[in-house]
C-alpha cells in the first residue's frame, strides 16, 4: 500500500504503518481520553486518563494487528505468501501473493481472524472480571480492569463486525469459501460474495445518513459512509480481479514473452548499457550476466536513479535488480501466475528462466496489452 512505512517484521512478515493509521489512532486517543474514560472513571485526574488512553489505544492496534497475523499465519498453513501486513485508516490488512488455493483453504484462513478477536475479547473480559474481584484488595489494579474492559467489548465488536457477510469483510471471504464449495466454482461465489459487501456498503450510507439527521450525528455519519466507500470499492476491485482471471484462463507465458533478448555482462557500465542497448532498442530492462549466468536485471527506473554524469564510472551489476529478488517465472506457466508474481513487485519486467537459464522477458505492459485486446474483442 503506497504511503506505508515498514515499522517491524514478524515472523519473516513486514508489518507497515500507513499515514492514514496516525488519524485513526489519534482519533480513538481522543475519544478515550475526552469521553469513553471520563465517563467510566470521572474521578481520575487529567494525566492518569490521558496515560491509560494512550496504552488502550496501542493495545487496541496491537489487537489489530494479532487479529491479520492470524490470517497470515493460517494462509501460510496453506502455501499463500504473505508479504506484508499493514494498519491503515480503517483497521489491518493481510497482503497475500496470491488467492486461497481451495475453498477449505479461504474458510479457514477468513475465519482466522475473528478467531482470534474473539479469544482475544473473552481473555480481556476474563482479566476484568479477576481485576474487579481483587479490587476491595487491591484498588490500584483499577485502571487494568479498565483497560481490560474495553479491550474485551471492542475486540469482540471486530469479530462480529467481520463476520458480516460481504467481502472484503471477513465474512464475506467465508460465505465466498461456502459458495464455492458447494458450487464448485470460484467465480460466481466471488461475485456472490462481493454483491454481498456492496450491499452491505449501501446500507452503512443508510444508515449514516440516520445517524446524521435522527441522531445529529454528522461525524458518526461521515465515518459510516467512509467505511461503505472502502467497503464498495475493494468488493467492485474483487469483481474485476475475477474477471481480469477469467479472461487470463490457460494462457500460458511463452504466448507473451519476448524471447529475442540478449544479456549484457555486469561489468558493463551504464553509458554502455544506455547506449548500446536501451536507446536503439527502445528496451525497458536488460538481463544482466556473469559468465554465462543470468544475475539480474537492469531496468530503467534503476538507471535514471544514477546521475549522468557518473554513467561512465558506474558498472551496471551495481545498479541492477539481482535474480535472488526477481519472482520466478517460467514459459509453462499460466499468466494468471505472471499476474501474481508482479503484484510482488513494482518491476516493469520479469525475467523468464527454464532450467536457470534465461529464454525470455515478459512485460507487465505485455499482459495489460494482451488484457485490454480481449476486452476489446469481446472474448471472454
């Protein structure tokens, strides 16, 4: 997600901070600390309320982020990678490399989620129910319950909210796994379920609306419809991924890779590379060898990145993308496959090797290309 900021990583999972993430959290600080503790414990002085919110607060995300470690977790159960894992304005999202490979894959690692928020509550409500027990003993153990308290009713909320039956929710990728196994086909159960989440969005703007004019709650009403827009959008973006897999089929990557290419040593410099290669070929990315192995790949955004005037001096294995960080792609795969491995990259290029040795390139533009040709003719 563009505008995150990676913070840690866990369990070989980059766990990212989008921008968005800090209007949330200050957002949530504020109502704990101006509203949600002052009416629970009016008693407390301003820095006790304003430091229990802080902690509520992170522990809150650190729910969050438990919650989509839990989806990562059982999606590589199943062989999906997952790349990243990243807060955002309107909670956690889990970045997997590529779709569930079986119905029974989805139920579990949607199911995943809730899961956990609802283990997650029922700890916390049981932590404040012991605190509340302790507390003619021990009345410093307040602010735990407190916090407990509300961890407990919130976490369970995110459960039930997820659960609801319209993708992207949680809920939704269930009653997708359900549709699909019955079925037997992941497309319409796709479309089933994403219909569901559009659904679900319009009435959120409904309602939002209510909250507005019955409630004179502009904000609550602003934010419900904020969540219907995100819910609206990423089900429509679920729709046209399967379409966009659909009209993919069986095609394989041999039909779209370029297989005239040649590589250039990587002891070649730059101005080299410019020169001979890029310029008169009108090329994107060059492989890159030593000896007779392929070792990477030079692409122009690489190139642009280094300063005219140090092309003479700069050797092209310093500036390219090394074969260890490219995904994989072989001629006898299908593009659907292509498709995946360049969402796990932002390279414009990727390298095509059969037995280690390069016999192709295969252009993102390419598969856009070949995409926007069969939309156009109407095959489907």
């Amino acid at each position: 997600m563009p505008g995150s900021l990676t913070v840690a990583r866990i369990f070989g999972i980059d766990i990212r901070i989008h921008f968005s993430w800090i209007l949330i959290f200050i957002f949530i600080l504020l109502s704990l600390s101006d509203r949600v503790l002052p009416g629970l414990r009016p008693n407390w002085s301003d820095q006790k309320t304003y430091v229990v919110a802080v902690i509520t607060a992170l522990l809150f995300f650190v729910s969050v982020l438990l919650h989509e470690l839990a989806h990562a977790l059982t999606a590589r159960v199943f062989r999906m990678p997952v790349s990243s894992i990243t807060l955002f304005l309107l909670g956690g999202v889990a970045n997997l490399a590529k779709e569930p490979p079986s119905a029974l894959a989805e139920f579990l690692m949607a199911a995943a989620g809730p899961l956990a928020s609802l283990v997650l509550g029922g700890i916390a409500l049981g932590v404040a129910f012991l605190v509340d027990a302790r507390l003619a003993f021990d009345p410093g153990l307040d602010p735990v319950g407190v916090v407990a308290s509300y961890l407990g009713v919130i976490n369970i909320t995110l459960a039930v909210f997820n659960m609801i039956p319209g993708f992207p929710l949680d809920g939704g990728r269930i009653l997708r796994s359900i549709v699909w196994a019955f079925r037997k086909d992941r497309s319409s159960a796709t479309r089933i379920a994403a219909r569901g989440g559009q659904l679900f969005a319009a009435l959120l703007v409904v309602f939002g609306i209510f909250r507005m004019v019955q409630w004179n709650d502009a904000f609550g009403g602003a934010w419900s419809a904020l969540i219907a827009y995100f819910l609206y959008n990423a089900a429509g973006a679920a729709i046209q991924q399967d379409r966009t897999i659909t009209l993919l089929g069986d095609v394989r990557v041999s039909a779209l890779m370029r297989s005239d290419v040649r590589a250039v040593p990587g002891s070649a410099t730059v101005a080299t590379l410019v020169r001979d290669h890029v310029m008169p070929l009108n090329l994107s990315a060059v492989p890159v060898s030593e000896g007779e192995r392929i070792v990477g790949v030079a692409t122009v955004p690489a190139l642009r990145g280094v300063a005219q005037d140090r092309w003479e001096s700069t050797l092209v294995r310093d500036v390219m993308t090394s074969v260890d960080d490219l995904p994989g792609l072989s001629p006898d795969d299908t593009l659907v496959v292509a498709l995946e491995r360049f969402s796990e990259s932002d390279l414009a290029v990727l390298p095509v090797l059969q037995r280690s040795m390069l016999v192709g390139l295969l252009h993102r533009e390419a598969l856009a290309g070949y995409l926007r040709m069969r939309e156009s003719l109407g095959l489907r």
